[in-house]
DNA sequence: ATCCCGAAAG
DNA sequence: CTTTCTGGAT
C-alpha cells in the first residue's frame, strides 16, 4: 500500500492534546537567564534532579555568576558540579561557553544574541566547543527568548511512533518540521519542548505506556 | 561506534 | 544488576 505513514499535520494536534492535559509547565525552571545557560551545559545527557544538585553547590559557594564561574579553577568547578555527571568533561565545556559570554562587551551577551538574526545567532553558539544543537537551541529559546525549536531524544522517538516524521529523522530536519508546523512563538515553542519531556519521561518510555498515554487517541502507535 | 560519569529507577 | 537521564566530541 501506498499510505503516507508520517504526516506533520498530527503535530499541531498533539500540541493542543498535551497542554490541555497536563497544562503549562512554567519552563525554564531557573532564576535568570545567565542560570538557564549554566543548566543547559549541565543537563547535557543528565537527569535534571543531578543538575539541581550541581546549581546548589555552586548557589552555595556563592559562585552563579559569570565573573565568578569564569574565574574559577577548572577543578575546583568541576567539584562542584560533580552530581550532574561528566564533571571533569563538563568543566571543560562549561568554561569554553563561560569565555564566549565573557567575551561580550558590556556583560551584555544576552543582547547581542538578540540583535543576530536567529540561524546566525545559532551558528555562533554552535561553534562553541561543547554546545551542541540541543544545547544552542535550549540557550537560544528558554534564555535569550529566540523562536528556535528545542529538539531532543524523546522528541526524536515520540514523534517516529506518533508518524509525525519517519524513524530515524535527524536533529535538523526534525527541528525544520516542527517549525513549520506550529505557530512559529517563542511560548509555544517553550511549553510544546517542555510538554514533550514531560510525556517521554512519563508515557513515552523506551518501554512505553500506551494505555495511559495522553496521545493514545491522535497516535497511530507506529513503534 | 566509543568515550565521558554520577545518581536513581527499573 | 542494567538502564536511563531535558548530549556532544572524537
């Protein structure tokens, strides 16, 4: 048979399926947009239970800020951040974004960001030794306010079983799909990446929960 | 494909 | 005990 298997017009759907039940999630959980950054780096394949943890140290060395961070002695930080996993690599990254924000004349890293076009403000980032897609697009979005859709694992695998894009679709091409499929707003882009962690860590398991599932009614259930 | 790495869940 | 967690570089 010749039936489409994928189509990008069950997104929108599932959008509104997700925020209606489980609501806005208040995303992203930190205190400034300096903060947002710092998590970004340290969330980097680790539970964010681990990162809150490792910003806890640091909040308590008096240390979350960029002057302070930037000066501190690679050791002495990764010590610090030890809960969140990878801390000796971590340091190492955290620190070569750290230089890049420092780098900024007047503190003002947040509005130069902002005065690149979004893909070019992106490329910037990207070329930062250890900020990856998902950790530029994270910055991009929950700390700078750009429309740059976040892209992650449970992303990639929601959206091959609910035939919103074929198995195995790429970061880029997926994050392409979904914003041409959703108003192209920095708000729905922020609860639409945050509602799908909430339904990867929840339903859509590697074993997944499909009798529970939020989306059993719009998912065609292609696992 | 492998390495980086701790913590909690399964 | 093994898998997973709001990945990225080599």
């Amino acid at each position: 048979m010749a039936r489409k298997e994928t189509d990008k017009s069950r997104i929108a759907p599932a959008y509104k399926k997700l925020l209606s039940t489980f609501g806005g999630q208040n995303w992203w959980p930190a205190e400034t947009p300096f903060e947002v950054c710092v998590g970004a780096m340290l969330t980097q394949n680790a539970s964010w239970g681990n990162v809150e943890k490792a910003l806890a140290n640091i909040r308590a060395r008096g240390a979350l800020s960029l002057a302070k961070l930037h000066a501190m002695p690679d050791e002495e930080l990764a010590e610090l951040i030890r809960p969140s996993g990878y801390f000796r690599l971590k340091a190492k990254r955290l620190k070569h974004l750290l230089a890049f924000l420092a780098d900024v004349k007047g503190g003002k890293w947040r509005d130069f960001l902002r005065s690149l076009s979004l893909e070019k403000a992106r490329e910037t980032l990207l070329k930062v030794h250890g900020v990856g897609p998902e950790t530029a697009d994270s910055i991009l979005l929950y700390s700078a306010d750009m429309p740059s859709f976040v892209v992650d694992k449970y992303t990639l695998r929601i959206g091959g079983r609910c035939g919103w894009f074929p198995h195995g679709t790429k970061y880029e091409e997926a994050r392409a799909i979904f914003m041409e499929s959703v108003a192209k707003n920095v708000k729905v882009y922020n609860e639409f990446h945050a509602l799908i962690v909430r339904l990867g860590a929840n339903f859509c398991k590697t074993k997944p929960l499909c009798a529970d599932c939020p989306l059993n009614s719009v998912c065609p259930k292609k696992i």
